[in-house]
C-alpha cells in the first residue's frame, strides 16, 4: 500500500488532503501538534477507508519536531512514496510590529521544515526511482507585501526549481498556490475575514481535488482556480511598485490581541 505523509493533518487543508488521499487508497501517517485530534482524525481514516492511519506528534518550529519527522521519512522499512508539506501559520500585526522571534518561528515552519523535510523525503525516493512531494504556498507569494508572502515565495522557488535537479529520477514535486480558504487559518491568527468578498473563498476539499490532477499532469505549481489564476496574471502585469498598493489585504486583526500569537496550523 502507498504512504502519504501529511504536516498539519488535522484541519483545513491538510485535513483535506488526508481525507482525499485516504479515499484514493493511500496509508497516511498525520502529522501535527494535537495528539488527541491526531488520534481522532486517524480512527475515522481508518474506519471509514480503511486504510492505516500512523499518528506522529511533532511541532515544526522546534528542531525536535522537524527531527522526528525527518526520521519517519527516512525509514526505508516504512517507505513514503508522498509527502504533503501543508504546516504553516500567520503572525498577527505588519513587519516590525511581530516580535522577531515569532518571525523567525514562521520561517523556521515555512522555510527551513520545508527544506528539511522534502530533503529527507526526496533522497530514498530517488534511490527507489519514484516518489513526490507536494508544498502548499499560497497566492501571497506573488504579492510582495511582508514577511508571510516572502516565506511563500520561498517554497515556490524552490519546489519549482527541484525537478531541474531530479531530472530522470522519478519523483516529482509541485507546489500549491492557495488564495483564500475556507480553513481555521484565519481565525487562528486573529484576523477578521468579513471584508473579503464571497467570491473569493475557496473550499479546501475542491481545492486538493484539483491540486492532486494537476499533479498527476506533472504540473510543478497549481493555482487551483481559475479566479485566481486570472488575479495572478493581472499582477504580473501590474508595476511592481503599485503591487503594495492594490495587493488585497489578509483581513483585520483583533484589536485586544497582541501580535505574535498566532499558531501552527494550515496555510492559505
């Protein structure tokens, strides 16, 4: 049976992602902070699917927890044959109004779990001759506005620059560029969603339907609707310089709620 391993696994789209990828048959082993959700969310893969659902407690932002996910994907006895990054979080504020500690924890997620974890997974993929890993992003990689988008821009870069590296190899990578989504994300780093209007909200289990085909297709980055597909192009036509300007905000903070308090959860 094929193994999928999936970070942030118990809501949002992570959660989607182990549900589709269940469905289609995959093991999974879910990965997250939560060990009584991740033992919930494991029981209800398995009764309903019947697949093996591993749970693997670990929080990104600390070195023991990138190491002990690292090892899981290292095991050649327990192979995985794909690897979702989705593990992510928000800080509440602009830059220089986060603390820089809570920054550098937001890169340490998005920047250096990604690198550490798709490193991990990709070198017995390659000695199998096939094996993939998908890195979920967001639109807010092309909107050069703060410290999140840039972490976003990141893991575009270098997901989409791997394949070059892993020519002939078997495996594959893409990345997801998610816009708004219907998750706990928002929520969970204190922002007020009411000014973004309805159509911009995306269903997180529609969203990795179309994520998982274009990855199929051999696609190396997914803009899983065509609204935002179309806000893209226009932004890359627009001057950089007007970018700031007309780039859409991400929601409102709680006024009573200080900055850098956001947690680990699911991207968008």
């Amino acid at each position: 049976m094929t193994t999928a391993l999936i970070t942030g696994s118990t809501s949002g789209i992570g959660a989607a992602f182990a549900r589709r990828l269940a469905s289609d048959g995959y093991d999974v082993v879910l990965v997250a902070r939560n060990e009584e959700r991740l033992r919930e969310q494991a029981a209800e893969l398995h009764d309903r699917h019947r697949v093996e659902a591993e749970v693997l407690r670990a929080d990104l932002a600390q070195d023991g927890g990138i190491t002990s996910v690292e090892k899981r994907l290292s095991d050649s006895k327990r192979p995985v044959e794909l690897l979702v990054n989705n593990a992510g979080f928000a800080n509440r504020g602009t830059y220089l109004d986060v603390p820089l500690s809570d920054e550098l924890r937001m890169l340490k997620v998005h920047c250096e779990a990604v690198l550490r974890l798709s490193t991990a997974a990709i070198v017995p993929m390659r000695e199998r001759g096939r094996g993939g890993v998908i890195n979920v992003a967001s639109t807010g990689a092309y909107l050069p506005r703060g410290t999140y988008g840039a972490s976003k821009a990141w893991i575009v870069q270098f997901t989409q620059g791997m394949p070059q590296d892993l020519a002939t190899s078997g495996v594959r990578t893409m990345a997801v560029c998610p816009g708004y989504v219907r998750t706990e994300f928002h929520e969970r780093a204190g922002m007020v969603m009411a000014e973004v209007p309805e159509w911009m909200w995306l269903e997180p289990d529609r969203l990795v339907r179309i994520a998982l085909k274009d990855f199929a297709r051999g696609k190396t980055l997914s803009v899983p609707d065509l609204r935002y597909k179309t806000m893209l192009g226009l932004f890359k036509l627009a001057p950089r310089g007007a970018m700031p300007r007309i780039s859409p905000n991400h929601g409102r903070y709680y006024g009573d709620k200080r900055a850098g308090e956001a947690k680990v959860g699911d991207k968008a």
